[in-house]
C-alpha cells in the first residue's frame, strides 16, 4: 500500500531526479551524499558552544567581537509541519524551521564551524533538507542533510564568509520552491571576529537586533472567493502550485503572519539606540523601507568584507539573500518599516512596527502651523486654466 507519506517522499525524490542528473553530468561528479570518502577533520583542539535558538524577530545571545579563537557553535532545530493563520481568513499547511517562519536567526563568527543538529519530526510527512547559502559544497549542505520524519542529521561547515546568508529547504525538484513559500527559510548572520564596521573601518556596534523574514504566501480560494483550507500539506499541494505558478502571491508578510509585528506584537527601541535589521527573503525581491527614519550603515548585499553605503531610503533585498541596516533612531514615535511595494506593504501584509520611546525634537521636525481651516477667495469651484 502507498502512504501518503511515502507517495510524498517519492514526489520528491522522484521530481529531484532530472536536476541533479543535470548537475552531475555536467561536472562528470555524483552529488555528494555522503563525505566518508575524504579523512575526517581534526577539530580537536577547538571548543565547543551551545546555542539555544529563538523564534524571531528576536536572536539567540551572542557576542559582537569573537571572544577568542575560532569555535564550534552547536545548534539543534526541528521541522515541524502544521498549519499557521497567516491572516484573520486564511490558513496555510506550513513547513517550519523548529515552529517559526522564517526559522531561527543563527550568529557566529567568520571562521566558526557550524554544527546543527536537524530532525525531521515523526509526525510530518515529507523529506527536508538544509541549504546554507553560507556554506561550501554539497549543495550548501543541501545533499548531506536530506531527511525522512523521524530522522535526524548533524552537518558541520566552517562559515568562511562574513555575512548574512539565506538557509532554506531544497529537497529537489517542484519541492524546493513550494517548501520556500510555505515557510522553510531563515538567515545565519556571520559576523567578522572583531564586530562590524562602518564605511571608514571604524569599529561599530549595535545596541539590538532585530531578524525580519519576509514570505510570500500563495493561497487557493474556492468558488466564491474564499481563502481554502486544507487537511495537510499533500492535499494543498495541486491547488497551491496552481497559484505558485502564476507569481501572483496571495499575501506578503513578515515573520509568518499579517500583523506579527504590528500593533501589541510591534518591536521596541529607544531614542539613540542603534538597531541593526537584518532582513531575509528567500525567494523573491524585496524593498525594505523605514518611513520616517533611514539607514544609517546598508549592507545591502549583506556582506560585511564590503563597506557599508549610508543613508539610504530604502535598499534592495534580492530574493535568496539577506541584508542588514543599521539606524540610529533619533525621534520618538511609531515608525513604520516596510516593503516598499507599497500594495504588498499595505493590502498585502508586509509591514511591520516599531516603537521608539524618547522626547521629540523639534529641530530635526516641528508642525509650525496645526491643521486650520483657510479663508477661500471666491465661491464654487475654481476653474482650471
Ligand atoms: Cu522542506
């Protein structure tokens, strides 16, 4: 008897089939599936740390400098397939990167090795994987990490680059791009072992951090209209590709939902802290916008051996990476952080809050006359020339 399960697990291996065929003729190699052919890395002499992760747009505690030499960082996530309100009437079978889209936010430093733990929950029904755009080789680990539910894979790269990279699932085929925009994505920020620097090389710090991941959801409706809500994820499957392939998104959102970071769920600040946002979207362009602030520092590509540009007013993410701004906000109030195709920000989700406590300046911005009525010459409608 075919499960559901198995007939999933074959959809996606089968549908993975002609890409890596493609890719391994082209470079006369098998993709790696395994490394026990190649001697065993001594790491011996490293230390090791654990780092509990955390759903964002909060990040786990790490240190801005490097502390000392290079480490292994141990993290630990778990898939979880389950269904997510993504919007006061709309349902999505969503994939997760332990529970939260995006996944967790990971930090180390350039030269670190990453060690994870990934399991693939007994209860869910599909293969998963890991790609870290951060690594080197087997398809960003992407090849070594395939696994079934109940399983459960440990890889370890060094993070050779200083940056903010994308990690996704991409368990071959059709399956990549709908394990995307169901949820499966999240960011690691590697950082240079002595912190970030501004655009003359002078050291910089952040006072906090916030990791904002945008998706964009692909919804079915049914007859009349409404968003459809399905039993699992093999039974959105058709319907849902169906609107994938039409690049028509049915929300845009941050961090899972319409409103997950609006209103009692905004992001706070003060006056005179440095906030650096790191924004990652996996799939598809964005524009992140900060109405009424700017950025100070943009790692627009998210690369920190590049300098920094200033001042931007709003700065482009390319879908399949993350990139980081740095703001001092100089005003109190509620500020608006967007995407700045304004229709996505606004009918569509993607906008998110942030409140900065702090005393107003009137240099920097003063209402020097409140809304009054004025005095109109002449009655009716004036005539346009
Ligand atoms: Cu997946």
């Amino acid at each position: 008897m075919i499960t559901r399960r198995a007939a999933l697990a074959g959809a996606a291996g089968l549908a993975a089939v002609p890409v890596v065929l493609a890719a391994a003729r082209a470079g006369a190699e098998e993709e790696v599936k395994d490394t026990s052919m190649a001697p065993p890395a001594d790491l011996s002499g490293l230390t090791r740390i654990r780092r509990k992760l955390v759903a964002p747009p909060g990040v786990h505690e790490h240190e801005q400098v490097a502390p000392d030499a290079p480490r292994i960082v141990e993290f630990e996530m778990t898939i979880r397939e389950k269904e997510v309100q993504v919007a006061k009437d709309a349902w999505l079978q969503a994939m997760t990167y332990d529970g939260s889209i995006p996944g967790p936010m990971m930090v180390v430093h350039q030269d670190d090795y990453v060690e994870l733990t990934l399991r693939n929950h007994p209860e869910n029904l599909m293969q998963h994987n890991i790609d870290f755009h951060a690594a080197t080789g087997a398809l960003g680990g992407g090849s070594l990490t395939l696994v079934n539910p109940g399983e459960q894979v440990v890889l370890r790269f060094r993070a050779t680059r200083a940056g903010t990279f994308v990690y996704h699932c991409a368990p071959g085929g059709p399956m990549i791009p709908w394990h995307v925009v169901s949820g499966m994505h999240g960011c690691i920020m590697v950082l240079p072992r002595g912190g970030l620097s501004d655009h003359e090389g002078r050291p910089v710090t952040y006072d906090r951090l916030f990791y904002i991941g945008e998706t964009e959801f692909y919804i079915p409706r049914d007859e009349t209209g409404a968003f459809r809500r399905y039993a699992d994820p093999a039974e959105a499957y058709p319907d849902t590709l169906a609107v994938m392939n039409g690049l028509v998104p049915t929300h845009v959102v941050f961090n899972g939902a319409v409103g997950s970071l609006t209103g009692d769920r905004a992001l706070t600040a003060r006056q005179g802290e440095r906030v650096l946002i790191v924004h990652s979207q996996a799939n598809r362009d964005t524009r992140p916008h900060l109405i009424g602030g700017h950025g100070d520092l943009v790692w627009e590509h998210g690369k920190f051996a590049n300098p920094p540009q200033r001042d931007f007013e709003t700065w482009f993410i390319r879908g399949g990476s993350a990139g980081a701004a740095l703001y001092t906000f100089l005003q109190p109030g509620i500020y608006a952080y967007v995407n700045h195709n304004l229709i996505e920000a606004v009918n569509l989700g993607a906008t998110a809050h942030i409140k900065v406590e702090g005393t107003w300046n009137n240099d920097l911005m003063e209402q020097v006359v409140p809304p009054t009525a004025f005095e109109v010459a002449g009655a009716g409608k004036t005539a346009l020339p």
